[in-house]
C-alpha cells in the first residue's frame, strides 16, 4: 500500500508508520523482556531489573558512539527503564516493569486516532478508490494498540511473569500480521468491486 516513489525523502525511504512504531517498541521490549525473562529464572527482582536498566542505558550508549540520531522514543524508552525499574526495585514488585508497554500501546493508539493518518502512505492514484477504506482501517489500528495496552495490563495485574513473556512475545506481532492481512485484502475486494462497478457504468 505504499507508493516507493512518493515515500522517498531526502533522508531515504520513508518508513511506514506501523513499522516505524514496531521498531520501536522492539527496542523498548529488549530491556523489558530481558527483566521478565531473568526474573522467571532467578526470582531476584534486583538483578533482573538492574540488567533492564544496564540494556536501556546500553542501548542509548551504542547509538551515541555510532554517531547515529536518537528518537525521542528511545528516550522515553529509557526513562520507562529507570522510573519503573526503578519502582520495582523500591517496591520489590515486577509489575512495575511490565506495565511499560500499556503505556506505549496507549500513547501509539493516541496517535493513531488521527483521522486519515494512513493517508500519505497511500498511492494518490488509489485513493480515489480507497481512501475512504484507509480512514477506516486507521481506527482499527488504534483499537488494536488500545487493546494489546489493556491485555498486557491485565496480564500484569495478574501478576504472572512467564504467562506475561509469552504474550507480550507473541500477540502483539501476531495480531499486527493478522490486521495487515485483513486490511491488505478488504481493501483490495472493495477496490477491485468499486472499479468494476465504474467501468460497468462508463460501458
């Protein structure tokens, strides 16, 4: 759904919005997955969330000396690590780390509540057909962030690191491959319907 040629930029291509978060919060979940998957293995919150801390600060260490641009993501990224890794070692409670991606699945979701958001990401020949289609599915999209926050929440309230780590690993890609899938292919239907419906008038 992405027009090469208009997603260009004197930077480079332009990544796709719902790609650029991902990289993001795989960014984020290396420290927070490192922190559960340690604290499922040792029980010890004060070393699984000193090593969280350490891979966040770490992370923003290597862009430093690659010279490479830090997005204001990662930085919020790493101030997550520190306060509520933070928290959990005060508080010796974990929850405090798990509850980071709620709070990125919400400010994601916040965004994408954008009317038409998805809009520049669409070829200006299709949006004719599709635009409408487009607007629509950018809602599901933020549904789908405000939905992965309010699980992993729930979860967290749980308070079950390794039930955690499986989901926080695997639904929310999984459920961001399935809603490609069905936008990719619900708006391709309705394009191809409605394009046949105006040649049938113009004949």
């Amino acid at each position: 759904m992405t027009d090469t040629t208009a997603a260009q930029t004197p930077e480079g291509p332009r990544l796709h919005p719902i790609i650029h978060a991902g990289r993001w919060l795989a960014a984020d979940l290396l420290s927070t997955l490192l922190f559960v998957s340690l604290y499922a293995l040792t029980h010890s919150v004060y070393l699984a969330t000193g090593l969280a801390i350490v891979a966040g600060v770490g992370q923003i260490a290597w862009l430093k000396l690659r010279r490479a641009p830090i997005d204001a993501m990662q930085w919020a990224s790493l101030g997550l690590v520190v306060v509520f890794g933070g928290a959990s070692l005060l508080t010796h409670d974990p929850r405090f780390v798990m509850f980071k991606p709620t709070l990125i699945y919400a400010a994601l979701g916040a965004v994408m509540l954008k009317p038409g958001w998805m809009l520049r990401y669409v070829p200006v020949r299709a949006l004719a057909w599709s635009g409408d289609v487009t607007t629509a599915f950018g809602f599901a999209w933020a549904g789908l962030m405000f939905a992965t926050g309010a699980a992993n929440l729930y979860l967290v309230l749980q308070g079950d690191p390794k039930l955690w780590a499986w989901f926080i690993g695997v639904v929310p890609i999984a459920s961001k491959l399935a809603l490609f899938a069905v936008q990719y292919l619900t708006t391709r239907a309705i394009v191809v319907g409605r394009m046949r419906a105006a040649s049938a008038v113009a004949a």
